[in-house]
C-alpha cells in the first residue's frame, strides 16, 4: 500500500451559495475552524506546501498566511512562500468572477505556474465546501496498485454520486487540461474526454454544503449541532449555527 502526497492545493470558494441565502462558505464555522480552515489544513496535511483559494479573501487560522503580507507596494507579491516556515496562501478571482468551476480552475493552475511544481507533482482541485476533505484525500492518495493511472483522479462514492470538486490530479495533465476551460462551464464538461480514475470514497468525503439541510446533516454528524450557537449581530463571516437557525440562510420565498 503505497500513500502518495500533493505538492499543492487549488481550493475553489467562490461561488454565490444562492442556497444558503448568499453566506460565505468559507467562513461558515464547523467544529471551531472555518470550511475554508478545514480545507486548507486537510491539504497541509496530505503534502500540500503551495495554496491557491480562488474566491474571496477570508481571515486565515492559525499555521497559515496571506500572501498578501509579503506583497510589495503595488500589490505584487515578492517573495513565494518556499522562504517561509509558515505555508502561505494565494488568494485570486477568477476574469470574469462567478464564472464557473472550470475557469476558477483554470485561474488557480495559472496562479501556480509560477509555483516551482514538477510535472509529476500530484495537485489538489477541491471545493471549499466539503467538511470530510480529509477523508476523501486519504481515499484518493492511497494506492495498491503502482500502475494506477494517477493523471486526473476523481472521488465516486459506493452509491456512484460522483464528486467533481474532490481530484487529484498530476501537474502536466492539469495545466493541459486547463487550456480547454472555458467560462461558464462544469468540471463534467471539463473532464469530458480524459477519463478519469475513479476512486471509492466515504459518503461523508463527498458530502458538500449547499442547503441549510446539507450544513445540518454535517452538524449533526459531527455531533455538534447543539453547542454551535449564532450570535445575531454578527456579520456573515462571524456568524455560528444551529440546527434550529440554520433556516436563516434558506432564500425567501
């Protein structure tokens, strides 16, 4: 059994969660740390030294750093955080904004191309969104077979609900991938003539937030529904939930 390590992440967190009534996910707090947290510190663990969060900037927990720190001046970054005992995060938005997995993307890879990676690096694409990373990275980077085509690996559960935002993929075939992206369009599309490896994962690695009843089943699962209380003034990025407000965040009719 051999286990393999990412050399970075492209952490997708920009989309509108008109389902949630348009709350940050990043920012959403599950068991004391933010998703975007959570994500970022699953891919740490799993080898990741390189992070791109393609979305809106949100304050950083503790073992992590904006990149915006080390920039100059006017805005540009000079230093890369290899010079750094703190790994450090690059955020960005995609040209135009909202405008689709697929092209979030593709602006993480150009963002890591100036990153040091090696064509046989493994690389990271998740959303934001999903509490378990850590489960299904350990899915997709664990492997019994040496042979296994590791170009574009993708997470499917027993049941075949198939998890576009859960991929590892090799450095080389993502940035060849990446020249096909266009706006508006899904990863689906995007993978439609790569065929990727899927590997089994946990239905909790492919669990992702979009409703106020999917942020109430990870609560609930973690056990943790009862001790998490919303402050009413708070902004949206400070906010905590229950399971008896997590309505609020439903669209009105």
């Amino acid at each position: 059994m051999r286990q393999y390590k990412i050399a970075a992440g492209i952490c997708l967190s920009g989309g509108l969660a008109r389902r949630l009534g348009g709350v940050s996910k990043s920012a959403l707090p599950i068991e004391g740390k933010t998703l975007l947290d959570r994500s970022l510190h699953a891919l740490q663990a799993h080898g990741a030294s390189r992070f791109v969060v393609v979305g809106p900037r949100e304050p950083l927990g503790d073992g992590l750093e904006d990149m915006a720190s080390i920039s100059d001046s006017h805005g540009q970054v000079v230093v890369y955080h290899e010079n750094y005992d703190t790994p450090q995060v690059q955020f960005l938005t995609e040209d135009p904004p909202h405008s689709g997995p697929a092209w979030a993307t593709a602006a993480g890879i150009a963002a890591l191309s100036f990153r040091g990676l090696l064509p046989d690096d493994l690389v990271a694409v998740v959303s934001v969104d999903l509490p378990f990373l850590d489960l299904g990275l350990d899915a997709l980077l664990t492997s019994d077979n040496e042979c296994t085509d590791r170009s574009h690996t993708l997470g499917i559960t027993s049941s075949g609900h198939q998890q576009w935002l859960l991929g590892v993929h090799r450095w080389d075939a993502l940035r060849s991938l990446s020249a096909h992206a266009q706006p508006n369009q899904s990863l689906m599309s995007l993978f439609a003539d790569v065929h990727p490896t899927w590997v089994v994962i946990e239905d909790e690695a492919a669990h992702d937030i979009d409703t106020p009843e999917d942020l109430a089943t990870v609560l609930a699962t973690l056990g943790c529904a009862d001790s998490v209380r919303e402050d009413s003034r708070a902004t949206p990025a400070e906010q905590t939930l229950n399971d008896d407000d997590i309505g609020q965040y439903a669209l009105p009719s």
